[in-house]
C-alpha cells in the first residue's frame, strides 16, 4: 500500500475552451486498458488510493495526452474516467462531474450500489458522505473558491474517493480537494488526502485540528438562544470600528475581521430547534452556509475567546514551465514512483503500438524531469 502525504503549493490557471474530440476518444482508450490493468493487477481499492494522490491523478492526466500545467486535467481526466470505466466489468463507478452533473452524483451513486449490491443503509452513507465532503470545502474551508466540480468514485467494497474543484475567477485559479475515506477519521477534522493549489495567507480553515474549540464554541452557541446571539453579534458589530481596529493590533497585527452580515438567521433557529450534537451535524444542516460559519467563528473568536484557524490547507505543490511544459514536481521518490506503476499499467495494456509508444514517451518526459530535480 502507499501513503502519503503533501505540504505546499500549487499553481492551476483557468484555462478555457474544449478538449478536441479525438484526444477525448484517445484519452478514453487509454484510460479505459490502463484502469482494467490496474484492477486486474492490484484491485479497487489501490485504484482508488491512487486516484486520491494528486501527484499520480497529474501523471495519468499527463500519461493520457492532457496538460500538466491546466485546471482542465481535473474536470477533463474525471470525465474521461466517467466514460471509459465500465463498473460490471471493473468493481468501480465514476460518479457525479462538472457543473449539472454534480447534482446527479446522489443518484448515480444508487445505481452504482444496485450493480454492486450495495445496502440501503450503505447506500444512505455514502450518499451523505459525498454530501459531506462538498458541504466542507465550499464552507467550512473559505478560500475564495466555489466548487463547480465533484466526482464520487467508488469501488464494489464501498470504499470512495472524491475528487473535487473549485475556482476563483477573480484570482483566475483553481484549487482542487482529494478525499479518501479509508483515511477520513472525522468529516470535520483535516479529512482531505491533498489540497492542491495556490497557497494564501489567510484562508478560514474550520477543518484544521487546533480549531477544535471554535468548532465547539459554535455548536454550543447554535445550541442556545437564538436571541442572545442575535445580541452578542449586535454588540460586536456596533463595536466593530472601535474593537475589531482594537482587535488586530498588538501580538495580532496583520489580522482583518469583516463580519459578515447575511447570516441564515432561519438556518439557525432551525438549528437550534434540531440541537445538533456536534460540528458536523450543524455543518450539514441546510441552509448553514459560509457566511454563517464565518460569523459563528469571529464570534467565538471575539466573545469567546476560541479562534478558528486561519492557515491554508493546500498540502501539495506543483512547480511548471510554460502552459505545455515539462512539469518539475517537489516530491521527486514519489513521483518516480507514480511513473513506475503507470509504467506497467501502460506496457500491458492492450492498446495500439502506436498510443504505447507515445504513452511511454511522455512518461519518459515526465521521468527525465524528475531525474534532473
């Protein structure tokens, strides 16, 4: 088995425009030999693991004739997986997509279940799960990116990946999420297998370990009256000039707090009505949305004195040269060893000699740039 793990940043521009309909028809033959070779030779769920590693998910973009240097290999290779893996005859299923097709991921994940037998309750968890995973990095992680991409992938023994992006049309960059659920412990608590992106200062980060309390905090606060935190987000804001100014002074210099003013007020009587036990469950409550864990946590921050963390999540950095160019990446062992396991995958694949050679010839580019690091 291989874990790993990544700290860092990646650079993913929003490039437009369309994969040419033969490379799509290339791509899906490809891929489609390469995934029943890697089931064939070491199942699902290592497929799966691979797939949750954003240093293999690159190569096999790589290997499969799309750019490194692109957001488009997240929503191009996903689509192309989607089309090529035939779950009757490999134990896997592509859920869910770009845009619209996102919203068919809950369906698509019961179809998926009836093909691999899959019980209601079983169903029900994985269904929330892909829920779940979309609900925490559109609002419990608030970079400035909005996701438009989720693909559920999940294997015959009910384990999953996702695979999901975001993006940030102002900063024209795309930040994209890996989950595992062998590796997720807690929904709430560092889940991700890799956050790859563009690493900023400041990014509200309610998932990480050391905000335990403000999660806490924010429960208990949903919780009780709705009233009282009506009125202790009224004093904050009617002290805001004066406290919030106050606030990021001395040993906290550096720091901006803008509260946010379209809080869910309903979303949260809801809560309170429902008295949800712990994070997760208020995070998964309709209607709590960004905006209100961003107020939920200021003012456990500014009342209570328990902060949420404020540092990045990206764990995963890419170096590049131009748009088409040879990527160099940090973690050189472990990107030998993505090129090493598609290697095999490529040479028994039954595919026409000519899509072998140029396969092999682009794992070769990709193997000479992590020689030279």
């Amino acid at each position: 088995m291989w874990h790993m793990s990544f700290s860092g940043t990646a650079y993913l521009p929003l490039h437009g425009g369309h994969a040419p309909s033969w490379l799509l028809r290339k791509m899906k033959g490809l891929a489609t030999n390469i995934v029943q070779i890697m089931v064939d030779e070491f199942g699902q769920d290592e497929f799966l693991r691979r797939a949750s590693d954003p240093n293999w998910f690159q190569s096999f973009g790589c290997v499969l004739g799309f750019d490194w240097h692109s957001s488009g290999v997240t929503t191009v290779v996903t689509g192309v997986l989607k089309e090529a893996v035939d779950p009757s005859q490999t134990g896997l299923a592509i859920c869910g997509g770009k845009g619209r097709h996102s919203r068919e991921t809950p369906s698509e994940i019961l179809d998926a279940g009836g093909t691999f037998g899959l019980s209601t309750s079983k169903l029900d968890e994985l269904a929330y799960s892909s829920r779940m995973a979309a609900k925490v990095d559109n609002t419990a992680v608030q970079a400035g990116y909005t996701l438009y991409h989720h693909a559920f992938l999940l294997a015959e023994s009910g384990k999953w990946a996702v695979i999901q992006q975001g993006l940030n049309p102002e900063r024209r960059m795309a930040r994209r999420y890996h989950w595992l659920s062998e590796d997720v412990a807690d929904m709430v608590v560092e889940p991700h297998k890799a956050v790859v992106g563009e690493k900023q200062e400041r990014v509200l980060n309610m998932t990480a370990r050391d905000a335990e309390g403000c999660r806490k905090a924010s429960v208990d606060m949903v919780r009780d009256d709705p009233q009282r935190l009506r009125r202790e987000l009224a004093l904050v804001k009617d002290s805001s000039q004066r406290s919030l100014l106050d606030f990021c002074g001395g040993s906290r210099a550096g720091r901006t707090l803008v509260m946010p003013w379209n809080i869910n007020w309903k979303a949260l009587a809801n809560a309170y009505n429902s008295q949800p036990r712990n994070y997760e469950e208020l995070l998964g409550m309709e209607g709590i949305g960004p905006a209100t864990v961003k107020g939920l946590a200021l003012i456990s921050e500014l009342v209570y004195g328990e902060p949420p963390n404020w540092k990045d999540p990206v764990k995963y950095s890419f170096a590049f040269g131009g748009k088409d160019g040879v990527p160099f990446p940090v973690r050189v062992r472990e990107m030998g060893e993505a090129i090493d396991f598609l290697r095999i995958a490529v040479e028994n694949a039954k595919i026409d000699e000519r899509d072998r050679i140029d396969a092999l010839r682009r794992l070769g580019a990709l193997a000479g740039s992590s020689d030279r690091q």
